[in-house]
C-alpha cells in the first residue's frame, strides 16, 4: 500500500547551547514568534547571554530528526488502527532557511543541602522547568496515606455491599 502525506513546517526551534538538557527547554514552549523584534543591544545591556554553541550542522541535523519524527507520528496517525508498519519514507524538503534567534530565558540555580539544583524560565510566559529536591519521607507519608485511604473506601464499599 502506498500513499503521500503532506506537511509545513515554519520555525522548527533548535537549542543553540549545550549548557542545558533539553529536557528542560523543550518544555518551555510555546513560544510566541509572531511578536519577535529584530535584535537590539539593549535587549541585552545588563544581562550575562551566551553565544550558540551548537554549530549550524548540528542544528540542521537536530531539526531534521525533529521533522521525521514529525513526519513518521503523521503517517501512522494517516494509516490508522492499532499497528503500522512503515517500509519507507521518502521526504522532500522545499526551500530551507535558518535564523538566530533570541529569546527570553532566565536560568538559575539554587544549592539545597550541598546539591545544586538548576531551572530556567520561560521569560515571555512564565513557564519554569527544571530539577527540584524530593523529600522521601513526604513521598513515603503521601503514598501511605494514599494507600490507606484506598483501603478504607474499599473496606467501607465492601461492607455496603453485603
């Protein structure tokens, strides 16, 4: 079976730095690129920034695994039902441009009982991502208490039954 399936894509982002994981940056989105301005040095008066590290090729490969992995979710959502099975995927790409962009991230780190822990801020939205510190203790009070609560809703549900 064969078939074609059809996809823009406009601003695929790609983290220029190699400080961060992109775990954390990748969930800082959505951005609103609509309302970007050219660059000013103002922007950035006051304010440490860091250059890209990531070179054009790394980026361009970056991007294009994004765009696959675009591309292959749309042709099994195309195929449909439970399982898919893709032999080939032949993708064309059009005109290919690049831009640098800047934009608003704050990042932080805080220390907490001698371990650092990092996040950053979506400087547009809010948005925070990043590591915090767990309490055990809490974690294991809250899932007791959760776990007995079960057991007295499934004790008292029990008993009405019968």
């Amino acid at each position: 079976m064969r078939g074609r399936v059809a996809r823009f894509f406009d601003d695929v982002l790609v983290l220029a730095s190699n400080i961060l994981p992109n775990k954390y940056t990748d969930g800082l989105a959505p951005w609103d690129l609509s309302a970007m301005e050219p660059y000013q040095p103002e922007y950035l008066a006051g304010f440490r920034a860091e250059g890209y590290t990531v070179s054009l090729e790394e980026g361009y490969d970056e991007a294009t695994a994004y765009v696959n992995r675009m591309i292959e979710r749309d042709i099994k959502f195309d195929i449909g039902g439970d399982r898919q099975r893709i032999s080939s995927v032949d993708t064309e790409i059009g005109t290919l441009t690049f831009k640098h962009v800047l934009l608003p991230v704050w990042l932080a780190a805080y220390k907490y009982r001698g371990k650092t822990y990092r996040f950053v801020v979506n400087g547009r939205t809010g948005t925070v991502q990043g590591e915090r510190p767990y309490s055990r203790w809490k974690i294991f009070f809250a899932v007791l208490a959760g776990l007995l609560i079960a057991g007295a809703v499934g004790y008292l549900f029990a008993i009405n039954r019968y």
